[in-house]
C-alpha cells in the first residue's frame, strides 16, 4: 500500500524497457500513453483510490480527451519521471497535468492534458466516494 500524499502533484521515476522501443529505436507513441496512465494510477491509489476497488464497484474511468505534445524521445534504458497535476475535478470530469522528463537532464520529452470522468454501471458520468478526498484536495490550493 502506498503512503497518502495528499497532494495535487505527484512524481513517478521509471525506466525505459528494450521492449518498449519501436523499429526505429525510440519509444513508441503509445508507450508514452501508458506511462501516463500508470502514473496517474499510482497518483489515485496514493489518495485512498484503487482502481479495482472502482471496477469491483461497477464503475469504468474513461479517458474522453487526450492533448499530448511530444518535444522528444526517450532511448534504452533512459531513466524518466512523469509529473503530474491534478488541475480540475467536477461534478463529470477529472483534468491531469502531465508531462515526461529525462533524467538527469530534467529535459522536457512530452507535456499532456488528460481530461476524462467516471461512469457508473449505467454509463454515466458519476464520481464514487472515494474522490471526496480529492475534491477537497483542491479546495485547499
């Protein structure tokens, strides 16, 4: 179980994997989607949300926008961070900040803006208990 942070930012160091790397060499764009996603999972469950909790719940996160500027590659075996802001958080929708950097370097490789929202088992737009904590969260910015 990770530490509560109780934060709007949150960091997750990783590091590029051989398979991971197109044809070319560089790291397919796809791959940066799932870093994405993988650092904003571990953001929620640091904050009381797990993912399987949701979907044991009947409840389906959906990402419904996705604004990525890629600047950069990462190569082999690059050690990375992706950062990320929890900017917004409605009544329907959710909006994260996001963006990779090569380390040491702190070089900027891609900055993204993630909106999406949670449907309940009816398919619609409903955010669980579970986000209460991160509503007030953002109260308190």
């Amino acid at each position: 179980m990770l530490p509560s942070i109780e934060t709007l930012h949150f960091s997750l160091k990783m590091e590029v994997r051989d398979y991971e790397l197109d044809r070319f060499g560089v790291i397919n764009n796809a791959v940066y989607q799932n870093y994405l996603e993988h650092t904003r999972h571990m953001f929620l469950e640091s904050n009381g949300v797990r993912m399987i909790d949701l979907a044991e719940r009947g409840f389906s996160p959906v990402i419904t926008k996705a604004e990525i500027e890629y600047r950069s590659s990462l190569q082999s075996r690059t050690d990375f961070v992706v950062n990320l802001e929890l900017a917004s958080l409605t009544k329907v929708k959710f909006v994260f900040m996001q963006e990779v950097r090569c380390l040491p370097e702190d070089e900027l490789i891609i900055s993204a803006r993630i909106t999406g929202t949670i449907l309940n088992s009816s398919g619609r737009p409903f955010f669980p208990e579970s986000f209460q904590g991160l509503r007030s969260i953002l109260t308190h910015k």
